[in-house]
C-alpha cells in the first residue's frame, strides 16, 4: 500500500475523510471500486463526484490536481468511456467519472449497452484497481443484475447553499449470492480508542468556481450536442409522417407528388397528365413510400371529408 496524505484533507468534513479513506482503502487492497450517484436532475451529483475525485487524489499525492486533470476524467458518452478503459496507457489506481449514464444516446438498446459495460468493467478490470462514479438519476436506470455489482450507493439528499456543502448518504453495498439480495450498509471507522464511528450522511464541500464553470462548459458541449442529434432525429420522423421525403426525388417523382398534393390522385389521371403509362405511375408509388413519402394521405382522405364533385351544388 502506497502511502497516503491524511493532512492534505483535514481541511474536508470528518464524514467526507471517512468515504475518502473508505475508497482508498478498498483500491489499495488491489481491487476496483464502482460507485453509483443518484439524485434529481441539478441536484448536484456531478459535483459530489468531481469533489471526491479531487478529495482522492489529494489523499494519494498530497496536492490538489490541475482542473485540466480532473476534466480529463470526466466522460458523457458510453464512447468515451469505453475508449479510457482500454487505453493501454491508462494507469492503475485512477478516478473517473461517467456522467449522466441514461442520457447517452437516443436508441432502446442504450441502457442494455450500458449495463453491459458496466458490468464488464466489474468482472475485467479488478486488476487495474479504477475509481469508477457513475451518475444517473435513480438506480432503476441500471439494471437489476448490475446493481449487484456496485460497491457504493451514494443518495444525494440536498444542497445546503449557505454553508456551499451538498448533503449525501454514503452507503456501503453488500451481495448476498446465497440470498440473491443486496444488502446497504452505513461507513464505519473504528477510532484509536475502540470505539466505532458510523457515518449516515456526509458533506461534500463545492468545489472551486472555475472548475465548476469548466465542468459546466464541457457538460453543456455535450448536451448541446445531443440535443441537435435529437432535433434530427424527430425532424426525421416528422418528415416521414408528413409526407416529406427522406431521400431525393427524380425529376418524375417529384410530378407525381406535386400532382397529388394539388388533388389529381387517381393513378390514370396522373399518367395522362405526365405522359406516361399507368403501370410507371404505379412503379414510381412504390419507390415514393421506400423514401418515406407518406403517399397515402393524398390518395386515400379520411372518411369524413366530402369530396365534391365539380358541377355539384355546395350545401346550403
């Protein structure tokens, strides 16, 4: 065990050295630690994570880390984090932060893939002894049999904006194989004395202001990112829906279409006007509805709609 630097956190709460030490400890028995942040959205999990990263590694080295360092090790997409994992340059005994898990990506298959990693990172990486957080708004965003595999619960319970602390329980996770139930557990520390201190919440300082404006500038990159892929993504299906195409049009489809939208929908009728035959007419619907033009709104109106004919007399 490599030999740390209790002065350099006296300065953090008595419950904040105690989870510090917690971590230190268990990495330093040659094994990883996964940790799970849970909380409402701006509830200040982000932060908590960022704090006890920075916590760590002034318990390891003595010195508070560059803010470019720790930035490093914050990740928003399953890509990125993945991609830190297997850098072969990646040293033993680091921190690292997956933030906002359940947000990365659009698709269903997303929280499948990742509980995959999560739970690959668990049962591969013991051996480069990481410091994983993973935040997320509730624990039901990770599957049941990845929670399993979490060594630490930690619940942000509330911001104290006066004293600048945010207010977390801490808790210890236990795997019970022959029950298959998890079990959550208070820190404990046994005093020089004998007797045991049991931590049921804990405060985590803010960290500084401009490390917090550049963790929210890399955050905001990241949501503003996602937030044009998603504004593609329903313009997409909007355009399906209506009617509009999702791939180029020839010349004669586009005839047909414009012909359709002006009321001529019967497939003779746009043959003559086109001067082509209606088998070509028929073709070309069949390549309009594999560019996902919404043909039949135009050929087929709802049932409630009267179409006139042209000499009829309107209702009085």
């Amino acid at each position: 065990m490599s030999k740390p630097y209790p002065e350099s956190i006296m300065h953090y709460p008595q419950s904040m050295q105690i989870l510090v030490k917690e971590i230190y400890n268990r990495i330093e028995s040659g094994k990883n630690a996964l940790i799970g942040i849970f909380g409402q959205t701006g509830g200040g999990k982000s932060l908590v994570a960022v704090a006890i990263m920075i916590a760590l590694y002034e318990y390891r080295f003595g010195k508070i880390p560059d803010d470019d360092y720790v930035l490093e090790r914050v990740m928003f997409k399953a890509k990125d984090f993945l991609k830190r994992m297997n850098d072969p340059n990646l040293k033993k005994k680091e921190d690292n932060l997956w933030d906002e898990v359940g947000v990365d990506a659009g698709h269903k298959s997303h929280a499948s893939n990742q509980n995959k990693i999560i739970g690959w990172l668990a049962q591969t990486f013991r051996n480069l002894q990481q410091v994983v957080f993973f935040t997320t708004p509730s624990i039901a965003f990770i599957d049941a049999s990845v929670r399993k595999l979490l060594h630490y619960y930690i619940e942000v319970v509330t911001i104290d904006k006066k004293k600048k602390v945010c207010v977390i329980k801490p808790l210890k996770l236990q795997y019970n194989v022959r029950m298959d139930k998890l079990y959550y557990h208070n820190l404990t520390v046994k005093r020089s004395d004998g007797y045991v201190d049991e931590v049921e919440f804990a405060s985590i300082p803010k960290i500084s202001d401009e490390l917090e404006m550049k963790y929210e500038g890399k955050k905001n990159q990241f949501t503003s990112d996602l937030n044009l892929k998603i504004q593609d993504l329903l313009q997409k299906i909007e355009d399906k829906e209506g009617g509009a195409p999702l791939r180029k049009l020839t010349e004669r489809q586009e005839k047909i279409l414009e012909l359709l939208k002006s009321g001529v929908i019967k497939t003779n009728d746009i043959a003559e006007k086109i001067g082509v035959p209606a088998g070509t007419i028929s073709i070309n619907f069949g390549y309009l509805r594999n560019k996902g033009v919404n043909i039949d709104k135009y050929r087929n109106p709802p049932s409630d709609i009267v179409v006139l004919s042209k000499n009829a007399p309107a209702a009085s």
